[in-house]
C-alpha cells in the first residue's frame, strides 16, 4: 500500500469538504494534529464563506447571571462552585435578578443567560415562578437558561422526568437552553474533570428532548484539561450526531480550560490549539450554522483570527461574566468593541436575537 | 489566492526583492492565507523550523525621561510622583538575580534621565560585566547613546566604544517607532528624528555592534508609513549587515496620550509580521514579542512567518505600563511548549543568536540537567 503524504491526504480531505461530504473521524483527527494550520484555517474559512455569503458577523447583548454558586458537581476544572455551607455562597434574591435583568435591558440586552451551580435543593417551583415574574417584567429578553446538568437536577428534586421538567419550564418562559456543562463528551474524561456531573448520553439526551419540544439550544466543548485529541474529536462527531437526530443546535462554541485557582490546575491551550479546535468544528459540523469564537477565554485579539479560522459570531457581549473570571482570565469587551473587531477582520457586525435573527447593521 | 499574492510569490520565487508599493498591497490586502502562507515559506527557507527563544531579563533602570512621548505610559518628569531611579547596588542586585537564574542576556533600557552623567552608565556597564562576565549585555537604544553623546559632549562614535570596551555586547532596537517625521511629530516630537536614529544606528553597527530594529504600530501610522519605515531599514541593512532581528511592537494604549488610538488587532498584527518577513529579505529573524501581542497571537504568529519568540523576560515595566495583559515572565519551560505546540523546535539562543541549544521533543526545560 502506498503511504499519503500529509500533502496528499490534505488534498483528499479538502476536496471532500469542498463536494459537501461528511468527514469521517480519521480525517478529522489528520486535521486537528496534522494538517498545516494556515491551511486547516483557510479550509474552514471558506466554508464559512459558504454558509455566510453576507460577510456578516453577529453578536447578541446578553447577561450572564449566576443565580447561585453553591454545586453539587464540584467539578476539577472549576474556579466557581460552593458548599451551601462556605462562607462566600450565595442564592440570588428574585429582586436582586429583577435588578441585573434591568440593567441589561437599559443596554439594549435581549438574552439572559442563567446559569448557576447544581444546587442541591432549588425545586422547579423557584424557577418556574422566577421565569414568569421575568417575563412579565422584561418581555423584550429571551430567557435562555439552565444547562442540561441543572435540568436533570431540577427533575430529580422534583420528581418529575426531563420531559416533563422542560415542559414546565418552557410553559414558565424558558425559551432556549445554552449548551454548557457538555466539557467533553466522552464518559472516561468526565469521570477525570467532573465526577459528579452528568454523563454524555444524559447530556445528549436533554438536548434532543429540548429540541423535540421546539427549544433551540447551543453545543459547546471545553478543551484543553485532559483529554485526548481522539477524544477532542469523538466530542464533535457526538455532538454532529445528535444535531442530525434532533436538529435544535443554533451554534457551536468552544473555549480552553482555564486552570487558575482549580482542583486540577496546569496549562491551557495554547493560541494555536485553540484555532486548530476552532477550524476543525466548522468543519466537522456542517450540520450546525454558526461557530462562536470565545473572546471570553481567548481575549480579542485572537478572537478575531478566530474569524478567519471558521469563525461567524462572537457571542455575547456578557454584561457580567463570573465563572471565566473566577478562573483567573478577565477579558472584558463593550459591544462597540466587538463591532470594531468584526469590521477590523473585513466583516459586517451585526446585532442578533438568541435565535439568530439580525436585530441591526452597524 | 489574491492578485497581488501571486505576484509577490512570483518575484520572491525568482529571488527578486520586492517593492514598497508591493508591500503597500499586501497590507491593503485581505488575503490573510495567502500572505501567511509566504511568509511561512520564505521563513522556513531561512530557518527551518526552528524557533528562537532566550533566556533573558529586562532592567529598566530608571522611568524618568526627558522625553515625553505620546504613547509612552512609562516616562515621568523629574520630581513626579511614580518616578524611579535604581542606585548601582540594586542593578546589580537585579543582574545577580539574572544570572543566578539561568540568564544569558541582560536586556537593558531607560528614560532618559535628566541629571545622570555619562560616568554613571560607564560605571554601570563597568560593575555588572565585573560581577557577571558570561551574561550578555544588551543595553541602550539609539536614542539614549544619542543622549549619551550629548550629555559628556563627545562624538557618539565614541560613546560606543566606551561602552563596548566596558562591556557592552549589543544594543535592543528601540526608539525607532515610526521613522518618517509626519508621525513622529505627532507621537514623539521630543524624541531624535528618524534620519538621526538610522545615523547613530549605523555608527553603532559600524563600531562593531549588533543591533535590533523595531517597529512601533497601531497607533496614528498609516499603511505607508510602516512601508517607509520598513523600507529605510532595508537600506540601512544592505549598507551594515547590523541588525539581527526585526521586532514589530504592537502599540499599547492605557495610559498614553494619543487621542483614539487603540492599538492594531489580532489580524493587523499577524499581516505585519508576516509582510516584514517577505519585504525584510535581509533580515534573518523577525521577532514576535509576546509582551505586547500577548501570549496567543506571538504564537499563531509562528505561522506566519516569525522564528524568534524573544525571551523569558522578567520584570518588563515599559509594555505593562500601557496596558500590556501579558504576563510579567514566562518559563522556559512554557516558552518551549508554546514553540512545541505551534509545530516547531525550539533552539535557545545568546545574544549573538548562536544556538546555545536544540531542544529535541524529549528534552525538558534543562532545570534538572
């Protein structure tokens, strides 16, 4: 049997992508470890040319707010989570969410993006309520909230199934589900970096539950703890799967680990793994529109190379962010900054709804 | 690939130099790829694969200046609060630390102090060789042996001497910001002008001195003038064969004083390198400094046509001053897995950019050897 070059197995691979063909995992991972990086990247940059012929790249005005930090999880790579019992946690007051969801709105907010700990005994009675005085009071802003390892938490103390669980919620407000907590999806590394958290198929599985329901959520990945670059990959293939299942991912994003004040510690990616990672799930996953650059984790400047390496949106433009923060990275950006980041890599930015839709061309 | 691309690629192929009105496209141009892609080639002909590192420290040994350039959050007037001046037994203090530490290279700038005789610097550079014969000692930018000159009122040609006989090894390329005069008035009207610069650099190689050439960009310079600026070291280098690398600084706003400006971006940055690299034919390194670029883009960088990552620093005062959110020293062993993980090997330097050594894929930060 003849040997390919790497030349020769790129070639293959890019004419695969440029017919429209799935890539199969062997090739992915050839891309992640390699392929040549300006050429992984040019690669991604055209089919995110394909699928945004507009040049335009999107951005909502959002809010996190971490309603509690107190976590059953204790995951490794954490900086954030609590023991109720711990001195610094805390449970949000409805006013006290009211009075940053406020806020947001006088920035022009639409999303609010809640996230907390997997608190040990919030039933979803202090959710639904919470969903419905929300949406009485800001019926401008999306509720876009709970990641998949709150949600089976949230039916467990209730007694309830997760379909009944999301049922609930969505007749409460709940419009969309961001798609945190899915780290890796591979069980033997979440069983090094988050013991206590949800394996994959539970993850996969609320998601394709949500989008039964007609709830839109996002995959991401969180890479760079202990995985390997099989694994790396297995995660995309796993969650290309289900969006061929199910078919409610609006957006794919990444980030690194960031190992500050955390169990497991040591290093984080570096700027060229990111961009590797980066081109290979616009690639990977030509069954999911938008691929999120993570300015959060990376900072701007690389973010906006991440526009070229596969790159479309920017995310939000996160008002507060804590749980990044706790982990010793505090990247901070104002929308106009993100505007002047999109048109400073040659694109269009433009303001978007939760769900995509263009708000405004700046 | 664009247009323009190919056209350069063709010249470079065919061993032409090209022009400044080539390297005025290339920068107005959005062909990150392609432009990435030659600079990448022309690099690896040069160079392989291997990337520069080395082990260094950074001594500002004062902050008073007077000079008062815009975008310089370092610099204080004498009497100003925050205003700081080492005595000659904490320098060498700071340089024992160096060398306790592994450094092969003191890297060493300061304002330009207002009261400060010549006989200080010699004294300085006299001490810390006396005290640390095998460290290297890079010092003084063209702008302060001009200073020098004028403060002992002796010809800059022997400043340099002086300074070389007593220890001085090379000069860091600094002060050369933007060489044309319409940006420098507006951004350092104090400082030398840029013919000047280029004159006292020349003196300096001629007097049997390496040197560096930076780049100060992203502030108020157009395309053109990086161009010019470019363009003049070019012939400097055909004339003196002087400068080792070239050293693009990406411009740091917080705390200075030009209006608007906000510094380049990721992708200005990495074009510029890239482009230095195709038009700088003369050059052997082009450095990505990561205290200004950060951590991330000085690595992508190592695709785009850089092979030096500067050094592990310590205790830089001057990037950090405006803003920089790099961290204050790096590791040798994290600067050898940044190399590592951008694909290439990584080859500690000294000073003189001979190979100190070639870290295979097995070999650790060499703490242990």
């Amino acid at each position: 049997m003849v040997r390919m070059t790497s030349h020769d197995q790129f070639a293959a691979i890019q004419s695969k992508v440029e017919a429209g063909q799935a890539l199969c995992r062997e090739e992915a991972l050839f891309l992640l470890t390699k392929a040549d990086l300006l050429q992984l990247g040019q690669l991604a940059d055209e089919q995110r040319k394909v699928r945004h012929p507009s040049g335009q790249v999107s951005f909502v005005v959002d809010r996190n707010v971490n309603y509690s930090n107190v976590c059953n999880c204790k995951c490794r790579f954490c900086a954030f989570y609590c023991d109720e019992g711990d001195e610094s946690a805390y449970l949000l007051e409805y006013d006290e969410i009211f009075a940053k969801v406020q806020e947001l709105v006088e920035h022009g907010g639409t999303q609010l993006l809640m996230q907390g700990g997997v608190h040990p005994t919030l039933t979803i009675e202090w959710f639904e309520e919470l969903f419905r005085q929300l949406g009485q009071r800001f019926p401008t802003v999306q509720i876009h909230s709970l990641s998949p390892a709150e949600i089976i938490q949230i039916a467990q103390l209730s007694s309830l199934t997760v379909k009944q669980c999301l049922q609930r919620l969505q007749a409460a407000g709940l419009k969309s589900i961001p798609g945190g907590g899915a780290e890796v999806l591979v069980d033997e590394v979440r069983k090094a970096i988050s013991p206590n958290k949800i394996g994959w198929r539970q993850w996969a599985d609320v998601m394709e539950q949500a989008h039964e329901l007609g709830m839109q959520t996002t995959a991401t990945m969180m890479f760079g703890s202990c995985e390997t670059d099989e694994q790396i990959v297995e995660h995309l293939f796993r969650v290309r799967e289900i969006q061929q299942r199910s078919g409610g991912f609006t957006a794919f994003i990444s980030w690194s680990f960031q190992p500050d004040n955390t169990d497991l510690g040591g290093e984080t990616a570096t700027g060229c793994d990111y961009l590797r990672v980066l081109a290979l799930s616009r690639l990977v996953l030509d069954n999911i529109e938008n691929i999120q650059a993570s300015w959060v984790t990376q900072g701007a400047e690389l973010a906006q190379v991440a526009l070229r390496f596969g790159a479309n949106d920017l995310g939000g433009t996160m008002l507060e962010e804590n749980v990044v923060a706790a982990a010793g990275v505090s990247f901070r950006m104002t929308q106009q900054q993100l505007i002047e980041v999109a048109r400073g890599a040659g694109f269009t930015p433009v303001r978007r709804t939760t769900g995509y839709d263009v708000l405004e061309i700046y | 690939m664009s247009n323009i691309v190919a056209q350069v690629r063709e010249k470079v192929a065919q061993g032409q130099r090209i022009s400044d009105d080539d390297a005025l496209q290339l920068f107005k141009s959005d062909d990150l790829f392609g432009i990435g892609q030659l600079a990448a080639e022309v690099n690896r002909k040069k160079n392989g694969d291997q990337v520069l590192f080395n082990v260094n420290r950074h001594l500002n040994y004062t902050n008073f200046c007077v000079n008062q350039c815009k975008f310089c959050a370092f610099c204080h007037q004498a009497g100003e609060a925050g205003g700081y001046t080492y005595n000659l037994s904490e320098i060498l203090n700071k340089a024992a630390v160096a060398n306790a530490a592994g450094a092969t290279e003191l890297h060493m700038v300061g304002g330009l102090h207002p009261e400060l005789p010549f006989e200080f610097y010699l004294r300085m550079m006299a001490t810390i060789k006396a005290n640390n014969p095998q460290m290297k000692i890079k010092a003084f930018t063209a702008v302060e042996i001009d200073y020098f000159a004028k403060i002992s009122e002796l010809p800059v040609e022997e400043v340099i001497s002086e300074l070389k006989r007593l220890g001085l090894d090379s000069t860091p390329g600094g002060g050369a910001e933007i060489l044309g005069a319409e940006v420098r008035n507006q951004i350092c009207p104090e400082k030398i002008s840029g013919e000047r610069w280029l004159e006292v650099t020349e003196k300096i190689h001629n007097g049997g001195l390496k040197s560096n050439a930076t780049m100060l960009y992203g502030h108020v310079e157009k395309y053109a003038d990086r161009v010019d600026h470019m363009s003049r070291l070019r012939t400097l280098q055909d004339k003196t064969g002087g400068f080792q690398a070239f050293i693009p600084l990406a411009f740091q706003p917080d705390n200075t004083r030009i209006p608007d400006a906000k510094g380049p971006d990721g992708i200005d940055s990495l074009k510029t390198l890239a482009i230095s690299r195709i038009y700088l034919d003369n050059f052997q390194h082009i450095k990505a400094y990561w205290v200004m670029l950060g951590l991330k883009i000085a690595q992508v960088a190592l695709a785009f046509g850089v092979n030096d990552l500067d050094g592990t620093v310590v205790e830089e005062k001057i990037g950090h001053d405006a803003g920089a959110d790099s961290p204050q020293e790096l590791d040798k062993s994290e600067i050898l897995r940044q190399i590592r993980k951008a694909g290439k090997v990584p080859v500690e330097r000294n000073t003189h950019y001979e190979q100190v050594k070639v870290y295979t894929a097995e070999d650790s930060d060499g703490q242990n050897d």
